[in-house]
C-alpha cells in the first residue's frame, strides 16, 4: 500500500518445516492472534538487559536497584502507550485472562455486570461470581450500542461494569469501544476493555476511547509470554483487597494484639502484584510498546490492510469458503479472518496447510464457543481445550468422519514478513 511501513522483523521468520510430499520450505505463522511471535528489537533489548537482571523493590544492590528502575520505567512505557490519565495504575500481570479475573476480584460488592456473548472467554467468564447480564450478539456496531443502551437503561442504583473486546478474536472485528463507554457512562456504569487483540493493530488510548480499564496480554502483542497489564482507574482496585496476599503488596505486617496479624496494603499498583514480580516479562513487554510506537501505527494499519485485502480477494475466489462475520460487509477489521470450507474437516484443512505448504493456522472454536455457535448457526464439534479437536487429525477416531462444525482462523500483523504473503 502506498505509504506503508514494511514488515516489522520477528523471531522465527526463517524457521524452515518438512512438507509431507518431500522438500522443505520457510515456515509461515499466521496464528498471531493466539501468540504472535516476538519481534526481533524485544528479544535484542532484552538480551541486552538480560546480564544485569535482579529482583526488584527490595534490593540495595546495584542490579537490584537498577532493575527496580526499568521495572518502573516499563511501567511508564506502557501507561504512556495506553493512553492512561493522571491518577491511573498499571498493574503487572501474567496476561489478558489474569488481568480481567484480577478486576472481577476488585469489583465491590453488589456490582452488575453486562457482557455480550460473543466475548472471548476470558471475558465473558471471569464474572461469573457477580450479578451478569449476558447480553445477545448484535449484528452491527450501532445494534451493540442500542443493545447495551436498553440493558442499562432498566438496571438498578449501584456498581455496574461492562466488559467489552476491542476486536474479536474471530471475526478480527473491530468493536464500538468509545460509543459503548459513552453509553455505560451515561447510565453510571463503567467498562473495560479487553484489548488482546487490538492493541496489537490499532493505537489503543484510555483517554482517547473513554474507556475506564484496559486488559492485555504481552505475547500478542510481539513480547514472549508470561506478562500482560491491567490499566486504568486506581479507586475500585485501591479499595480492593490485594488479588493475590503476599510479600510485595504490603507495606507493613505486624502481630495484633488478638494475637493474629494485621496488614497495612499498599495503595499503588504494588497491592495487586504480590510475589517476585516478572521483571523481564513488564520489560520486554514495554519494549514491544515502544517499537511499535516509534514504527508507527499509520503504516502497519495500512501494510495490514493491505494483506487482509489481499487474503479476503483470495478467500472470496474460492466458492467452498464461508468467511465469518458478525457485523457483515464492510466492517471495520484487523489482521484475523475465520472462514470455514464447505465439504472439509477444518482440522483436516488446517493440518493439510501446516503439512503440505508450511503454513501454521489455527481451527477449531477459538475459546469463544458462544460466538462460533451464532456464527455457524449450528452447534460446533464436541470441543477439547477452547474447541481444539479430541481426536489427532487424521487419527482412526477422526477419520471418514462428517466434515467438521468448527472454523479454520488466520491471523497476522505487524510483524508478518513479506516472504510469508502469497
Ligand atoms: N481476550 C481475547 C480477545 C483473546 O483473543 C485472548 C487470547 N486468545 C484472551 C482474551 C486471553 O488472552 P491470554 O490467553 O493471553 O490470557
């Protein structure tokens, strides 16, 4: 596309695979919307602070000190890409799942929660402890506001939290996030966003989309695993107790006089990350925040345009294919496409594609069974672990049977290499 960037360098883009019919080729991921792979310039500047790592906060030692400083400096780098405001905390965590379990433990009591049924589950059910209101798939972004408006409208006094994901993890959809903040406001509710599969597209500003969380994970976002952050109002999760108890959120223990002891918590981010906190994860992670920010989100929206074109063209000439949507033609979109083929076992077609041309894909019903059922129109197959398939393709139990109910998902982004395209 005119003006675009280039492809970002990533880990693993000239890992070379056997292909059943003989020969090799370089392997092409494209399921980055489950774990994209790790851009080069995070791996390099975390091979570069790797030598001198140590635990934080506690520490008087030289590395100890040092690491207590790019820890809080990590924590800066990533409340600056996500738009944070004045008074906001951006809490550690191991990722987008522990991030939304985190807020659901810090909600107060009472809270109702709205949530639409098409979320991954890691936000549709870390809730389940409150009152939720699960709210049917729209088929438009304006029927999702006018569908959260009218659930608002009759609910009772008191806390409300609407969870709502950026861009789905299926249909690669991108969601009306600051209309559906206007609207939870207006009726005193409050949302987060789970921006798992956004951020990694598209710039994502609490400030800019009124939004009053964000949850994220770092290995989505071209950082390894092990780190994610949940960011935005500090009040709800001061007045929390500490997600987890332990060393690190506390600031003072001492024997009470019944005999027992009682704790003093500490009121900044530290509450809620109790433990040895995962130092080079928070690094890397903001790493990640800061080459994609110097890239520039222009150009890799427009190279990634560009390539979701090209794979829609390609799928459209094929009539077998059945592209998913929820929001139809013209919907706002990033970098993942699901798509079932007519007549085919979609875990026999994603191994076919790993197995004959090298390309890693993912099928099945994407942790979003809810989703894939409106979808589909029809129940999907008896699912595993988030709709993985309980017979190995090709397996004598999986072999000959009716073509799978499930969807094959390709997923790309910023850091797909050019090579990796036709
Ligand atoms: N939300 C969405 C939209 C996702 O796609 C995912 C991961 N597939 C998650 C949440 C959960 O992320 P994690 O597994 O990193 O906790």
């Amino acid at each position: 596309a005119e003006g675009a960037g280039g492809p970002l360098p990533v880990l693993g883009r000239d890992v070379r695979v056997p292909l059943v019919t003989g020969g090799e080729v370089t392997y092409a991921a494209l399921d980055y919307a489950a774990s994209a792979p790790a851009l080069q310039r995070v791996w390099d500047d975390v091979a570069a602070y790797a030598p001198y790592y140590g635990s934080v906060h506690r520490g008087a030692g030289h590395l100890s000190q040092l690491s207590t400083e790019l820890f809080e400096d990590s924590r800066r780098t990533v409340a600056e890409f996500l738009g944070c405001r004045e008074g906001d905390q951006v809490v550690f965590t191991r990722a987008t799942t522990d991030s939304l379990n985190l807020l659901s433990a810090a909600l107060p009591q009472g809270t109702k929660v709205f949530v639409f049924e098409t979320e991954h589950h890691a936000s549709l059910l870390p809730w389940r402890a409150h009152d939720v209101t699960y709210l049917d798939a729209p088929r438009s972004p304006e029927a999702a506001v006018a569908t959260l408006e009218s659930a608002l409208h009759g609910a009772p006094a008191g806390p409300k939290l609407v969870c709502v994901t950026g861009a789905s993890n299926v249909t690669g959809e991108v969601w009306p996030v600051r209309e559906l903040a206007r609207a939870a406001h207006r009726h005193g509710a409050r949302l987060v966003l789970d921006a798992a599969q956004l951020a990694p597209h598209r710039p994502v500003s609490l400030a800019e989309l009124e939004a009053d969380w964000v949850a994220l994970s770092g290995h989505k976002l071209y950082a390894p695993f092990g780190a994610g952050v949940l960011a935005g109002r500090a009040d709800w999760l001061v007045q929390a107790e500490p997600y987890l108890a332990g060393g690190g959120a506390s600031r003072r223990v001492a024997r009470s006089a019944d005999g027992g002891v009682e704790v003093e918590w500490h009121t900044t981010a530290a509450r809620h990350e109790a433990g040895s906190p995962n130092v080079i994860g928070a690094y890397a992670l903001a790493a990640a925040c800061r080459a994609l920010t110097e890239a520039g989100f222009d150009g890799l929206v427009a190279r990634e345009e560009e390539l979701l074109a090209r794979l829609r063209a390609g799928l459209a000439d094929v009539p077998q294919v059945r592209v998913l949507s929820l929001f139809g033609e013209g919907a706002d979109q990033v970098g993942v496409v699901s798509f079932v083929v007519e007549g085919w076992n979609s875990s026999h077609f994603a191994a076919a594609l790993s197995a004959e041309y090298g390309i890693g894909v993912r099928d099945g019903l994407f942790c979003a069974h809810p989703l894939l059922r409106t979808l589909l129109g029809r129940e999907g197959d008896a699912p595993g672990e988030c709709g993985a398939p309980e017979a190995a393709p090709g397996s004598p139990s999986s072999a000959g049977e009716a073509p799978t109910l499930n969807a094959v998902r390709v997923s790309f982004g910023a850091g797909t290499p050019d090579e990796h395209v036709d």
